[in-house]
C-alpha cells in the first residue's frame, strides 16, 4: 500500500494573498493539496472555497515541533511566509528535519544565501530544496541560462534587468521589501557575493522597440546568488528599470543611498509597521493590466548573448511557477540538494513555455 503522503502538497501560509493563488492555482492543476497556516477558521474558509476534500493542518511558524510534523507527513512543503529572514529558517530546517522536498518564493538574497548553504544537509536527507522561486528570480536565471546556450562557451558575467508597468504590491511583498532594504545590496563579484549600496550600479537594459533602451539601477536580486552556481558565472547583477527622464539614474543613486541609511536607523522600525496598512494585494483586474519585461545578457571571453521575455500579472506567475515546480519534484528524478531555478528546469525553454512567458532570443 503507498503512503497517503507521497503525492500530497502543503502550502504553508495558504490564507495570505499569494499563498491563496497559490493553492487555488495546486487545486486547478489537480494536485492534492494541504492548506496550512495559523488560523484554522480562515484555513477551513479557503478549503471550502476552493471545493472538494481539502486537509488542512495548523502550524505557527515559531512551533518548530508542528512544523516538522508537517513536513514529516507530505511530500512537498511549500512556504509562502515572509519576510524569510524572519520566518523562513525554521519552515526549511522543519522541510529537511521532516524529510519533505522545500519550495519557496522568497526574494531575499541575503536568505536564499542562506537556503542555498543547506545544500549538503538536504542532500544527506534525500530532498531537494528550491528557495527562490517565484517572479522574483526565475525568469531572469531561466533567460540567462537560455542565453548561455546561445553563447556556446564558459560564461564569465551575467546581467539581468526587470522592467514592471501598472503593478501594485501586496503587504507581505511590501514587508519583504522592507526587510531587504534594510540589508542593503548585494552583487556577484570575482566569484563572491558582496555588499553594496542599493541602486549604486546602473545599466542600459537593451530591451528591443517598441519599449527600447531603458535605465536601470542595480538591486539585490535573487540572481546574484544563483547564477554562479546555475551557470558558474563570476560576476553578476540584477537591475531594476527606472523612469526614462533626464537624471533619473543618478537621482536614483542618490535615493538608494538614503534608503540604505535610513534602514539601520530606528525610523525604519516605523516603517515594516506601516506595512500594515497596505491593501492586502492588487486586485484580479488590477493584476491582469500589470505588464513585465525581463532582459538577460551574458558574456564569456569574446562574445555575449541575450534573451529577453515578457509576462502579466506577476503573482498569478509566481503560482505558475510554484505549480511547475511541484510537479517537477512530485516526478523524480532531481537530484538531491539545494537547486536553482535553471537547474531544476533542465529546459529552461519547456519551463518558460510552461509559465505562460513570451520569450525571445535577441540579437547583439
């Protein structure tokens, strides 16, 4: 007789706004699905909203004990609690404790640094772990990888920019931004990941007509700590698009600077508590006019190659992605350990295809 656990999928945080797409998105794609968070009455709402024969468990983030009995009972545990710095370590420990492959969809470099150095121990437990995916990371590593193809040799820099229109944040994405604030920046630099003021690094993202050239300032992607292993690059930055206006780069220098400053002053307790108060997240419409483009290039010695790509609605990507994800560890065949977006798609193109992005190469 199988175990009852070797196909079940655990959301933990389900009732949150990007945990309940996400489960909505398990629950269409014919996943058996465990919903688990806090609160058993807005857990029981949600399995009923969603239809059919719908466990749910509860488990506090701080109850390492719960956590692991969680993880030791289903197949995957995917974590959509943030910020992860914060709340993350104890659900991935629970995942490698309970012996329960791990998904998350955490942008935090400075944690999934962290994830990433658990490599070994989820690798002595039989799982796999893959911190990091969600909108925040996995296009840009998969265009970078497909890039790399096309250059045909050892890739030594890496570059990836993300350009979003009509977007609206969550308060748990507005909480994670704060908690990365306040660590500063981080770059891939001669093989090591380094500490550098947000916003201090600027670059033309060379997104093709009609959007065109676009300025943009670095930020402390998830790629900066995945590309050197997905595709051993030496250095390598993420960039966010900026207004398109005359000192627009350098003022945003300016503003990265203050920001760094003001995130290790006590103000900026005020700040996470003020996050509060946001709207829980964009709303259904809200989120189909959002509009994304993200550009890749890499370099080895003499060449470079690009690709770039283009979404809708982000948080309905980011449950894309985690459905694909789960359906890939829920297959086999992984090997076990810490992997990166690129290295868990194998075809960075059949997993673009699968998440609904509008790719392509581009010419130099």
């Amino acid at each position: 007789m199988s175990d009852p656990s070797e196909e079940l999928v655990t959301i933990y945080g389900a009732t949150g706004y990007t945990g309940r797409l996400c489960a909505r998105a398990a629950v269409e794609a014919g996943l058996r699905v465990r919903l688990a968070g806090r609160r058993q009455d807005a857990l029981a709402e949600l399995a009923a909203e969603l239809g059919g024969d719908i466990e749910i468990a509860v488990a506090d983030a701080a109850d390492a004990e719960a956590l692991r009995a969680l993880a030791a009972t289903t197949a995957v545990l995917v974590t959509t609690v943030g910020p992860y710095e914060d709340l993350g370590r104890a659900v991935l420990n629970a995942a490698i404790d309970g012996g329960a492959h791990y998904v998350d969809i955490s942008g935090e470099a400075s944690f999934l640094e962290w994830a990433y150095d658990q490599s070994e121990r989820a690798a002595a437990a039989g799982i796999v772990l893959c911190p990091g995916f969600g909108f925040d990371g996995v296009p840009g590593e998969l265009l970078a990888a497909l890039a790399a193809v096309d250059l045909g040799g050892a890739v030594r820099e890496a570059r990836v920019g993300y350009l979003v229109r009509g977007g609206r944040v969550s308060a748990g994405t507005a909480r994670s931004a704060a908690e990365i604030a306040s660590r500063g920046g981080l770059a891939l630099v001669g093989g090591r990941l380094v500490a550098e003021a947000p916003l201090s690094s600027s670059w033309s993202l060379p997104f093709p007509p009609p959007l065109g050239a676009r300025p943009g300032v670095s930020v402390p992607g998830p790629e900066v700590v995945t590309l050197g292993r997905s595709l051993g690059v030496v250095d390598a930055r993420t960039y966010f698009a900026v207004v398109d206006l005359p000192g627009a780069t350098a003022g945003a220098g300016l503003f990265g600077r203050v920001v760094s400053l003001a995130a290790q002053s006590p103000l900026w307790n005020a700040v996470r508590a003020g996050t509060q108060w946001l709207p829980e997240g964009p709303t259904e419409e809200r989120r189909a006019k959002t509009r994304c483009a993200v550009v890749a290039e890499v370099a080895g010695a003499d060449r470079s190659a690009r690709a770039w790509l283009r979404l809708t609605d982000l948080y309905g990507a980011t449950a894309s992605i985690v459905v694909a994800t789960v359906r890939r560890l829920l297959m086999g065949g992984i090997e076990p350990g810490a992997r990166t977006p690129s290295q868990l798609a194998g075809n960075p193109i059949l997993f673009l295809d699968e998440i609904g992005a509008d790719w392509e190469r581009l010419p130099l």
